[in-house]
C-alpha cells in the first residue's frame, strides 16, 4: 500500500510541475536548434557578405594570386590556399608518425601505471592556448630552427628547391612544426580509441601464429582499425587547415608562392587575421568574407569525410564483434 | 606412444586468482587428447599455457614446465613457441580487413616467405586439411568476413595449419557453432591427428568421447583424472569424474 502511495505522490508532483517541464523541454530543443540555427546563420550570411566579390571575380578569386586593396582592385586567394595547404601537409607529415606512435605505445604497449597519466598528458597538448604555441615558436622554436635546423637540413639536402634560401625561422617549416604538435593530441587521441576497438580477439590470431608485438600491432590492430585511422587524421588535418593563431605568429606572413620551405607565407587564416582590419574597400572586405568561406568549407568538407570515417569504422567494429 | 608435450607441476594465476593448480599431464603424438570439465575449471586456461599465451593477458603469471619434445616450452621465446604450438579460439577470429588467401597466408608472411608459389601451395593444402578448400576455391580473395560461421572457425584452422606446427590447440573450437558445422570440426579433428598431434577443449562431453583417445577433467583448477578417453567415460578412477560424466553436476 505504502509503495503505491508513494508512486502516486511523485506523480502528482510531476504533474503538478508541469509548467517548469515543458519549459524545460522547451528551452533545451531551442537552444539545440540553435546550434543548427547558427550555423546556417553564419554560413548564410558569409555568403552575403562575399557575394559581390563572388560576382566580380568568379571562379578565378581562387587562382588569382595578388592582393591589391589599391585600383584596380584585384583579389586572389591562391597564395593562402597554397600556404593553408603546405602547412597542414607539414604538420601532417610530422605530426602523424608522432602521433601514431603514442597511440601505438598507448593502447598496445605501455604498462597501466604509465597509460593513464601519459594519456592525460597528451590531452592536455590540446588546452594549451593557440597563442602560447605561438609565443613559443617565436621565443624558442624560430631562434633553434634559424641557427641550427635549417642550415643542418640545408648543408645536407640544400640542392632540393624546397631547402633553398636564407633560413630565417619563421617560416613555412616551423608553421608546419607548430602545427604537427597542436594536432598531435587530436590523431593520437582519435586513433587510440579506433586501436582499443580493436578485438582482442584479432591481436590472439596474430600472437598465435607467432607475431611479435610489433607484428600483431602491424597485422590484428593497425589494419583492423585502418578506416578510424584515416579518420583520426583527417580530424588533425581539419585541425591544421583552420589553426589561426599560432600559424600567424610563425609563418612570417609573406603573400607569396614559393617552393622552398625556408620562405615565409601565409595561410588564410593568418592573412584574414592580419589584415581584416585594414580592408580599405567594400570589396575588398567582401574578398576577405569570402576567403572566410573558403577555409570554412575547406574545413566543413574535411570534416564531413572525417566523419564518415570513423562511422565506418565504428560500423565495422559492431560487424566483426 | 610417442610424447609430445609433457606438463609437469603447472600451476597459472590471473593476478592474485588461481586459475589451475600443479597440473601434470602428458600429451601423445599424433593423439586427440581432449580436456573436459565444468565451465570456469581452467581447461581453457590450461591449454593457453602450453602455447604461451596465457601470459599475454595483463598480470597473468605461470610456474611449472611444459616440455615440447623434452625442451622447456618457458626457457624459449614465446614468439618461437607459438610458431610450433598453433592455437584455435572459441570464437572464430579470422582478420576481417584480409582476404582468405591472405588470412591463410598470414602466418607463412610472418615467417618471411614471399614466394608466390610456396604461398599458394600452402594455401590450398591447408585450405584442403581444414575441408574448406571446395567451398572456397573459387572466393580466395573474398574477405574473410563473408564466410559462415563455420566456415570462418575452419579458415582460422586453415590459417593455423598453414605454418605447420607441431601441435594444434583448440579452445572449445565448436562451441559457436551449430550441429552440422560442429560435425565438420569434429571429422576434420579426427583426420588432422594424421599429421598433427591435437589438444581439444570443449565442454561436450560426447564430442570429447566421440574426438580423443585420451581425456583429461579438470575441476576447480585442479586436473582430477587424465585417461585413456574410453575407460574414462567407462570406469572413470574418481568419484567427482564420475559424478560429472553422469550428469550430476557441471
């Protein structure tokens, strides 16, 4: 009797709280919508506000490569996209055997007394604020890559075009360097998730045929988890194409297409950063908005393939358990 | 007879559990000895410890001997036991990203052979021992995903034999199986001890009399009564075999 009673009562009570509920219920689907809401918002009104330079330079605002705010106005985009690219391609390049290795030692190798913490540690890379990377790179990074790295590099493959040229420091190279370490966190985190999916199951196969560690992590973890891999690192790679700050700070910002590595650049990001201030004319703020929207859909598309990627491979792991 | 593998005084914990206890057994040439008992007695635990795989779960610990052909299985390298003791699991486990050419092949590349010839006539005779060979022939490249659930746990078999060990185990190989598929295995396991010697753990008894010539059971860690797998099932030593064979308990 007394457990029906009770029942009762916090059923009154709900009932009785109606308004408070649905108010509730309310407010969480529209601030969820909003979400939504903003998104389109921003995506919308970018596309606006880029619309005139859109109509004065078409398709070619992309392949245009001068920025001149003076008459005759004229706006490309292919210097930064060009930097955007090399950079992130850099920051892939060192950033991913890095990364894959931490994952690797995390998820296959390390004791359990040392994988918590270690774990915490590389996540917290990722609270490190973008400008204190960039402060770093100037302070510290810039001054060892100017005297040290770069004239060793160039003393050995200085006959390459990309090693050419009188290193400076900030450049291309440590942009690329700053970037790896900033998307370090996010592929090692990704793909050790997609490795501990992995079955134990798959890595008993291998050790019974008589794989060593590294054999098994070759043939039962890291083919297995092949498709959360590649996703991991097109994550990073959206990381990279969108870091502002950091980049910025150690690109040397130059708007110029140059082969060697050792030339300063300029990515989107860090042209629209330093610059957007300065727009002079309506249509030159409308070449910056618009150059805006090309890093967002850059962004947007690789992390839309990004995700599908990893849904397949959490689709494939639900298959096979 | 022959001995193959001699266990003497074995003993394995997962962390501070006891998981079999001072465990002395022989194992023949060219025999099916099957290892029976209750669920959670250490049959499956046991024969982990003969291909050194037990150790390969966190703070699982081994004391004792195992002696394959008179060598101390614990004073070699894990990596070079395994290649001479193979091992089928409960559940199949073929590399799904791999195609059945290459799951088979899977163990040869490990050991370095990259002769296309010597890869493809391992393929087919041990596709052939393992009796998936017909059902297969035409598929090879075919993941390894796309097979029934017996046919994958004969391609695991398949993927086994392939780098020709010595001694094959099996952790309860048809327990996910169902009955046509657990009579494949169970021909298959009578006609592999041809060339293999095989170690069985099931917790069927019936597959166990109709598979072995030697029978263990094991209970609560502890190996009660290891015989000739007839006289066992027939006049079993031990009351507690007895008991479990007649159903009173398991």
């Amino acid at each position: 009797m007394h457990f029906f009673r009770w029942t009762r009562g916090v059923g009154r009570g709900v009932s009785a709280d109606t308004l408070g509920e649905s108010l509730f219920r309310w407010f969480s689907t529209l601030v969820a919508l909003g979400v939504v809401g903003v998104l389109v918002l921003i995506a919308t009104l970018l596309f606006f506000e880029a619309e005139a330079s859109i109509r004065v330079f078409g398709w070619s605002f992309l392949g245009g490569t001068v920025w001149n705010p003076q008459p005759p106005l004229l706006f490309g985009a292919l210097p930064f996209v060009y930097g955007t690219l090399v950079t992130s391609a850099l920051a892939l390049l060192f950033g991913v055997p890095i990364s894959l290795g931490i994952a690797i030692f995390l998820s296959e190798l390390a004791p359990s007394w040392i994988r918590i913490p270690l774990t915490y540690v590389v996540e917290l890379l990722a609270a490190v604020p973008s400008v204190v990377y960039g402060l770093w790179g100037i302070f510290v990074l810039a001054p060892v890559m100017r005297t040290s790295i770069e004239p060793f590099i160039q003393g050995i493959f200085g006959f390459l075009p990309i090693f050419q040229g009188t290193p400076i420091g900030l450049d291309k190279l440590s942009a690329g360097v700053i970037l790896a370490i900033m998307i370090i966190p996010t592929i090692s985190s990704v793909s050790r998730e997609a490795f501990l999916a992995v079955p134990d199951s798959q890595r008993e196969a291998a050790l019974s045929l008589g794989a060593t560690r590294w054999e098994t992590t070759r043939l039962a973890v890291l083919r297995y988890a092949r498709a959360g891999l590649f996703g991991a690192i097109i994550l990073g790679l959206g990381r990279a194409v969108g870091e502002t700050m950091a980049v910025t700070m150690t690109i040397g910002n130059k708007n110029v297409i140059s082969v060697s590595l050792f030339d300063q650049g300029q990515t989107i990001a860090s042209w629209i950063a330093n610059n957007f201030t300065e727009a002079e004319t309506p249509l030159e703020l409308s070449a910056f908005i618009e150059l805006g929207l090309v890093l967002m859909l850059m962004s947007l598309i690789i992390n839309i393939f990004a995700r599908l990627m990893v849904a397949r491979v959490l689709r494939q792991g639900e298959g096979a358990a | 007879m022959a001995l193959k593998l001699h266990v003497e005084s074995l003993s394995a914990w997962y962390g501070e559990k006891l998981a079999i206890q001072d465990i002395t057994m022989d194992v023949e040439d060219h025999m099916v000895t099957a290892v029976i008992g209750p669920s959670g007695c250490g049959k499956s635990t046991l024969i982990r410890c003969l291909n050194r795989m037990h150790e390969t779960i966190p703070k699982a610990r081994v004391e004792g001997k195992v002696l394959l052909q008179g060598e101390d299985i614990y004073a070699a390298s894990p990596v070079s036991v395994r290649r001479r003791i193979g091992m089928v699991f409960q559940k199949a486990n073929p590399f799904p990203t791999m195609s059945i050419y290459d799951n088979v092949a899977a163990g040869l590349r490990l050991n370095g052979v990259r002769n296309r010839d010597e890869l493809d006539k391992a393929v087919l005779e041990s596709l052939k021992q393992a009796a998936l060979w017909d059902e297969v022939k035409d598929s090879l490249d075919k993941s390894g995903a796309s097979l029934s659930g017996g046919q994958q746990q004969r391609l695991c078999i398949a993927r086994a034999l392939a780098v020709k060990p010595e001694v094959l185990l099996m952790d309860e190989p048809c327990s996910a199986l169902d009955p046509i598929a657990t009579a494949k295995i169970e021909d298959l396991i009578f006609d592999l001890k041809k060339d293999f010697t095989l170690v069985v753990v099931t917790h069927n008894m019936q597959q166990a009399a109709r598979v072995s010539e030697t029978t263990a059971f094991m209970y609560l860690g502890k190996l009660i009564e290891v015989n000739n797998t007839r006289e066992l099932f027939e006049r079993p030593r031990e009351a507690l075999t007895e008991s479990y064979i007649t159903g009173r308990f398991g």
